[in-house]
C-alpha cells in the first residue's frame, strides 16, 4: 500500500508515525482549478457589468460577518471600484445584509437582465451557487472568504487565473495559502483599512508581478492528477 500525500510536511508527518510508505503527489485540486480556468465561459450579465468598470474586485465566499465587514467596509471606501461578491450563504437574511452593508448601488444578479444599465451599479451580487470557480476570470483581485474560522475557502480558485489574492487570519489547516503569502501574490487582511492598503501597494508593475507568480504557482502545482492515477495504475 502506498499513501498519497499533497506535500513535504505531510509526508513527514506520516513518516513519524510510522507511516513510511508515503509518496509526494501534489494538490489534485489545481488540476481541477487549471481545467476549469481553460475552459471557456461567457456570462453576458456580469460581462456588460465589467463593461462599465476600470477594474473589478471579486469578495468569493464571503462567509461570516468578518468578511463581510471587510469587504463592504472596502468597497465602501472605494466607490469608484467596482465589485463583484459571492456570498457563501444566499438566503434573503444574507443578500439583504449585504446590501444593507454597501453605500453604494448593489444589484442581485437574479435581478439583473441584458437590458440592465450597470453604469451607477458598484457591486453585483451573485445570489447562486455554483459559478464562482468561472467567475473569478472577471475579476482583477479577489478577497477569499472563510478565513476568519477554521475552513478557508478556495485560494487555489482564484489563484489560477493569476489573481493577486487576500484572505482573513485562520490559515493553519493549508499549506497554500503559506506557500501563496512566500511567493508574494497573497496576503492576510484582518480589516478593510488592511485590504485598502494592500490593494493600494498592488498597483502598476507590482500587479504584473503579482499575477505572473500567480500564474506561475499554480502551473507549477499542477499535473498530479495524471500521476496519482498512474500510480494507482501501477
């Protein structure tokens, strides 16, 4: 029996408890982030609201009450970026306490059409589930929601389309988002006054950077699909 480990640390961890057949195969999550981010996909409704916009700012998975303080509180502080957020919860308690949060115009995405005019619209929210992985292409930056409990949400989402990511405190369960913050591209934020000053730092030459590591990351993590099923193959 051979067990199939993500990385080095788990590796040893397994090591010293005795596990000694333990192989390094990688992430299989990147692959799945890799194809997705390939694939091709068109929203007409968030398309004609990028449309209107210098750049676009993705909150995904806002979880909790922290996030959303900081999200909002960013967006609030500045009102000529727009924003796209994807709550993690989309009843109507939720949706309306987003709104409720923003100063400026927010619109549902189910009350969006292809006759809507985005152009006093600052955020548009995502009240469903399932496209946020696809979202993210629209996106410049993205805040990743979670981090504030034990269960951050997917870094490695964003991360495949080279997007300069931020996320809340509670890290210690991933290694990626460790790996993201060594690599440059990622930071921790704990209020919206920290995400503004990170978003500020990011700019010009430094975003190029940023989203070249990025992309660099994730392509560097992908391919451990094919070896674990080659493995498993024998």
């Amino acid at each position: 029996k051979t067990f199939m480990v993500i990385n080095e640390e788990t590796k040893r961890n397994m090591n010293r408890m005795g596990f000694t057949n333990c192989q390094q195969e990688g992430d299989p999550l990147f692959d799945n982030a890799l194809l997705i981010a390939s694939n091709d996909y068109r929203n007409q409704i968030i398309e004609q609201f990028c449309e209107t916009a210098s750049e676009v700012f993705v909150g995904g998975s806002i979880n909790d009450i922290n996030d959303l303080n900081i999200i909002t509180g960013f967006a609030n502080r500045q009102p000529k970026l727009k924003f796209i957020i994807a709550p993690h919860e989309i009843s109507k308690e939720s949706l309306h306490r987003i709104q409720a949060h923003l100063e400026g115009r927010s619109l549902l995405y189910s009350d969006c059409t292809a006759d809507t005019d985005f152009t006093s619209v600052q955020t548009i929210i995502i009240d469903y589930i399932g496209d946020l992985s696809r979202i993210y292409r629209y996106g410049r930056y993205a805040y990743v929601g979670g981090g504030f409990t034990p269960f951050l949400h997917s870094v490695i989402e964003p991360v495949a389309y080279g997007l300069p990511i931020s996320f809340g405190p509670n890290i210690y369960r991933k290694a990626t988002p460790h790996q993201m913050i060594d690599r440059g591209f990622a930071a921790i934020v704990t209020t919206d006054r920290e995400l503004e000053q990170w978003y500020c730092n990011t700019r010009g030459t430094a975003y190029d950077d940023m989203h070249a590591a990025a992309l660099r990351y994730a392509k560097e993590n992908g391919g451990s699909t094919q070896s674990i099923v080659k493995t498993i193959l024998g």
